[in-house]
C-alpha cells in the first residue's frame, strides 16, 4: 500500500520537476554566466584604455560599457574589438557583461546593475525594444548616455540618446538581391533561410529584397520561398535540407543571418550541390572562411561590425564631452572613420555592406 | 514485436503517409537520407536514457555533458590542428564517462534523487563549457576536416556515424537483453527493494548505467562536431534531454522503470526525426511548427496507449 503510495508520489514529484527544469534552465544559465561573463569581460578589458594618456574632460576617465545579447556570438565580439580600439585612442574604461540568452528581458538586470556601479554611458544591442526601453529611460534620467548598436529601439528612440545602425535596411536589401543576381546570372529560384519569424532587421530586409525583386533587372529571378531556421543550426540545417528536397531547381539560397548562413553551407558542401545552388547572405568572414576557400559559397556580405563599435565609442566620449551634439541633421568627425551624421531620430548610418570572396577575406579578423 | 512497440509503428506510418500525400518527395531517397541523419545523435543518447530510465532513474545533464564533452573536444582541435581525429573522439568519450560517473557517484552513493542530481549538473556542466571556452564558439574552420567527413563518407551507403548509431544500438540492444547486469537494470527498475533482496548491486549497476550514458552523450558531442560542423557554448546539446526522455517515454519505456526496450527507443527516435522533417518540408507556417510538434507527440502517445489497451484487452479475452 506505502510503497504503491509512495510511487505515485514520486511520478507526480518527477513530472513537476521536469516542467520546473525546462522552464528555469534558461534563468539558471543567465545567472551562471553573469559570473563567467562579467569577469572574464571586465577583467581583460579594463585595461584597454589605461596606456593612453588621453583622459575625459578634467582628466576624468570615462566607465562605457557594452552589454550586447548575449554571450559566446563572435559577431559582437567584433563590436567589442572596435570598442577596444576606440578605447586605446580614446582612453575610457571599457567593459562588458551580457546575460548567456537572448531573451527579451535578459539584459534588464544588467542595465541596473551597470547603472548602480556608476558607468557614464552603456552601448546595448538591445534584445527587445518594448521591453528593455523602459530600464534604458531609467537609466538615461540619472545622466547616463545610452548608445544602441546594431539593432535600435524602433518606436522608443527618446530611450537612448543615439542609435547606431550598421547600414540602412533598403541598401541591405538591394545589395542580397545584386549578390543573388551576380552569382545565379539573374535567372532562377531562390530562397530566403532566415531567422526568427520575428527577427525585426531580417524581416526589414527581406521586405526590400522583396521590393527590389519588383525591378525589371530582376524579372527572371525568383523568390519560391521563405524560410525560418530560428538561427538555431540544427533547425537551420534541416529547413535547407528540405529546401534542396522541396525545389529540385533550386538555385540559390540567401541566408540574411551569420548562423543561417554557415548552416546552409554546410548542407549545400555535404551534398556536393554547390555547384547548381548558390548560398550567398550576411556572415562573418571568421566563420564563413572554410567555405569560401574551398568553393562552397564564392561571394557574401557584411558590414562591418567593429566599425559599428567604434564609432558607438567615439559617439559616447564626444556626448560625454560635449563635442558631439546628438541632433538630425548634425555631422560629427568619427576618428579614423571620418565624417558621419545623425539623421532621422538620431540615427547614425556606419556604411554600405562590404563583399567578401576568395582574394580579401583573409584580410578580416572577425 | 511486442505490443508496445506496434502502437508506435503504425503512427509512424500514418504520419508517413499524411505527409507523402502533402509533399510526395517525402519519400525520395534524398530525404530519407536527410532523416536517417538527422537521428544518429539522438539514438546514441536515447541508448543510455533508455537504461537510465528503466532503473527507474533519470538523467537531465545528458545535453550538458555533450556539450561539455564537445567544447573540450573542440578546443583541442582548435590550438591543435594536426591533433588525430580519434584521439580527439576517444577523449570526449572519456570526457563524456567521468561526467556520467560524476552523476552516478551523486545518485548512488549520496543518494541525491537523480533528477535533483542530474538537474543539478545539467546547471554545471553547462557553465563548465562557459568556463571552458570562454563564451567563444569552435567554428566550421577549427574542425578537422576528415571528423566533418564522417557524417559524410562510409564504407558502405550508410555514412559513419549512422553506424556508430547502429552499433551503439545493437550494443546496448544486446547488454539489456542478454547479459546478467541488463536484466539487473529491469530488475531494479521493476522493485529496487526486491531487487536487493535478491543480491542484486543496485548501486553498482545504477552507477554503470550512468556512467555509459555519459560516454554515449561524449560520443554524441564528437557526431555533433561532425554533423553541424560547429559547436556552440550556449546551443550545442542545449534542450536534449527533453528529446531524449520524449523519444524514450514515445518508444514505450515505462518512465517508472522496469519496462521498455531498445527497438522501441529506437522507434521514438525515427519518429522525432520524422516529425522533424515533416514540418520542415510540409510548408507549413512557421509560427504554427513548434506547437505542432507538441501536438503530434501527444497523439503518438494517445495512439499508442490506446492501440496497446485494445491489443491487450484482446489478448485477454482470447484467453478466456
């Protein structure tokens, strides 16, 4: 009776415990990694700036931080590296902490947390913009200058005091649409392997790949279908996999997204067709090297994204300072950069999408 | 076949044929490929969870310590780029065998429930990869080549690591079937207490099972370097547990113990690995796929508790 009892218990006791580990593992590894994130990136960037001679104003050494989506993504390491450099030249302390996911409200607590330990500005890729505009209006009321990179705070711009985007969606769009077009000589099918459903800037361009496709240089190439690999690997390479089985002729695939991208590669290396499907996108040369030399993929793009966090470096000392006056219309020097210019709610442009092949990519480190 | 085992089937034909009907290239030898991949990961975990389970036990770090196992791999092939293939495998199996133990020192001799203990290294052994790789990804460019080929060369049709699946498989087919410790995992699983009055070690063949799985997991995080071609400190192995258990609970395993069996496990997995594909090339929305997916899982095992019922109640009256 007891033990028959005490079986059933066990059952109930087992499943709830099941649901409650599902649903705590992702609270669970943010607070693992804002240990391993937050000393492993203070530590070795704090020093960054200690050789140069240049302070802030009075002398005073600026704390900027940066607090992207989420950890173990190379792509804001790049951010980060031209953070650093800024850094040097500029001689701020720089940090970063970031939560291990990217969900919605991950980076809250950090933004709090980095207000409490009296930065002077924080640079955010935010993860949400409904959700983490409220921590950032918080924020920016205790005069702490706030800098999004990479992705903005549509439709909360009074948020943050500048938004740095790496170029403009309709450029992004065109330019996937030229690249498909060059490799596939205008004509045939393709498809579109995105991220998420909801991706905000993978949606925006693939709206003006749309656009652009209307355009009669275009007309014979077609778009069959769209596809959402959540920019999960495993999900990315099983939505081209399918693909390749959906549209025997097929011959290209746009992946507007780093993993998407390195994923579709990897299938389209694995089953020899890289001759008959073309795999173009946005990714990072880092990661993407392999498949360039050996053939896999000949051409893909990306902006570059420690250029991104430079300039985000060079916009907060100069707000902090008072050299830099955020208002549309306004054009400001970026160090090595050059001239660059706040337009519409502040928002400052970093340049047209680079194209990377077989004879330049080994120049690029991220 | 038992009965356990046709419920299953015949959903797994179903579903087959609901989706050739939608998508008739389902059936084409290409994508049959594209699944019969797709799965040797999750059979090779599924081989120990079937084990743990039918202990009456359970294992949640199985993702973690493939992970583990597959980052320090990784990053071994990453500052050493001649560094041998199979020496690089049979370390993240021996990664993936003191992990195991680790949890099988934790069930056994400190007697932590096993889902407390393993949800607890599920936590570690995940920051251990943050530790381990400092939040750096191991890229498509720091895995040796001839491991990628793996996934996609072999002696025969099959490619290699479909036949690592089938052996570790067959292996572990044979040692619940047919050796003494195997039958002591249905034994303790069925009543601990009996199982002791009987001479049985629970502890030592409890700790044994764990240990395995952890060295299949470590097995499975070299595949995941071979098949994905990269391996990512936050996604890799993240959430396998859960399609481990499914596919075990799905293939008939009692999740109390003492029942169920490989080939049914088996089934569990092809069918996750038909699922998969099938909303992927079924156009169906995107924002639906997930929810399916839950569906479809619950009405496999509707179908088949209800077709194991009648089977029984058959059985039963022919009896009579």
């Amino acid at each position: 009776m007891t033990g028959k009892y005490s079986r059933r218990l066990f059952l109930t006791l087992g499943f709830t415990s099941l649901i409650v580990s599902g649903c705590e593992k992702g609270n669970q590894n943010t607070t693992t990694d804002t240990s391993s994130g937050s000393s492993s990136g203070t530590t070795t960037n704090t020093s960054a700036g200690t050789g140069s001679n240049e302070g802030g104003a009075g002398g005073k050494k600026y704390k900027i931080v940066y607090i992207p989506k989420n950890t173990g993504n190379p792509y804001f390491g790049a951010v980060e590296d031209g953070l650093k450099k800024a850094a040097t030249e500029l001689g701020y302390e720089y940090s970063s902490v970031a939560p291990a996911t990217a969900d919605a409200g991950a980076q809250i607590p950090f933004i709090k947390e980095q207000a409490q330990r009296g930065v002077d500005a924080i640079i955010i890729t935010p993860n949400s913009p409904e959700v983490t505009a409220r921590a950032l209006k918080e924020v920016m009321a205790k005069k702490i200058r706030v800098i999004t990179v990479d992705a903005d705070l549509t439709g909360h711009e009074d948020s943050r005091d500048a938004g740095i985007l790496p170029t403009d969606a309709k450029t992004t769009g065109q330019s996937l649409v030229e690249l498909m077009s060059g490799l596939t000589g205008g004509k045939g099918d393709f498809a579109i392997l995105s991220a998420t459903t909801d991706a905000p800037n993978q949606n925006q361009w693939i709206k003006y790949m749309k656009d652009t496709l209307q355009g009669p240089k275009y007309k014979d190439l077609k778009l069959v279908d769209t596809v959402y690999g959540n920019d999960d690997s495993q999900k990315s390479q099983r939505e081209t996999e399918a693909l390749l089985t959906k549209y025997p002729n097929l011959r290209g695939i746009v992946a507007p997204t780093s993993v998407g991208i390195k994923a579709a590669a990897q299938v389209v290396e694995g089953h020899k067709v890289a001759d008959k499907v073309q795999v173009t996108g946005l990714g990072l040369p880092s990661e993407m090297r392999r498949f360039v030399k050996n053939g896999t993929v000949k051409k893909f793009a990306l902006w570059n994204p420690s250029d991104m966090g430079y300039l985000a470096g060079q916009i907060a000392v100069g707000l902090l300072k008072g050299d830099i006056k955020a208002a549309p219309g306004t054009t400001f020097k970026a160090g090595s950069l050059g001239e660059h210019k706040f337009g519409d709610k502040n928002v400052v442009i970093t340049g047209p999408p680079l194209v990377f092949d077989q004879a330049n990519i080994d120049q690029f480190k991220f | 076949m038992r009965f356990r085992e046709i419920g299953i089937l015949v959903f797994l034909v179903i579903l087959a044929g609901a989706t050739t009907v939608r998508e008739p290239r389902f059936l084409s030898a290409k994508n049959l490929t594209d699944i019969l991949l797709d799965i040797p990961l999750l059979m090779v975990v599924a081989m120990g969870m079937t084990m743990i389970i039918l202990s009456r036990n359970i294992d949640l770090s199985v993702g973690s310590t493939l992970g583990l196992s597959a980052i320090i791999v990784g990053f071994i092939f990453k500052s050493n780029p001649n560094f041998p293939v199979w020496a690089g495998a049979i370390i993240g199996i021996l990664v993936g065998l003191l992990l195991g133990a680790l949890n099988g020192i934790l069930v056994t001799w400190l007697r932590v429930p096993a889902i407390i203990a393993t949800l607890g290294t599920l936590n570690v052994f995940r920051g251990l990869v943050f530790v381990v790789s400092g939040g750096q990804e191991v890229g498509a460019n720091d895995i040796p080549p001839s491991l990628i080929e793996l996934s996609r060369t072999s002696p025969i049709q099959l490619p290699w690591i479909v036949i690592f699946a089938v052996l570790v498989t067959i292996a572990t087919h044979l040692f619940l079937r047919y050796t003494r410790t195997g039958r002591e995992i249905y034994a303790i699983g069925s009543s601990p207490k009996a199982a002791r009055l009987r001479g049985i070690q629970v502890e030592k063949v409890v700790f044994l099972a764990f240990t395995l799985t952890g060295g299949f997991a470590g097995l499975a995080g070299i595949m995941y370097a071979s098949r994905y071609g990269f391996i990512n400190p936050l996604t890799t192995g993240a959430g396998l547990e859960l399609s481990v258990i499914a596919a075990t609970i799905i293939g008939g395993t009692n999740i109390l113990g003492g029942s169920g069996s490989v080939p049914g496990t088996v089934l569990g997995c092809l069918l996750l690995g038909v699922i998969n594909n099938a909303l992927v090339i079924t156009n169906l929305s995107a924002f639906w796929q997930l929810a399916i997916y839950g569906v479809v899982i619950l009405i496999a095992v509707a179908v088949d508790s209800l077709i194991r019922r009648q089977l029984e109640r058959a059985a039963v009256d022919q009896t009579r």
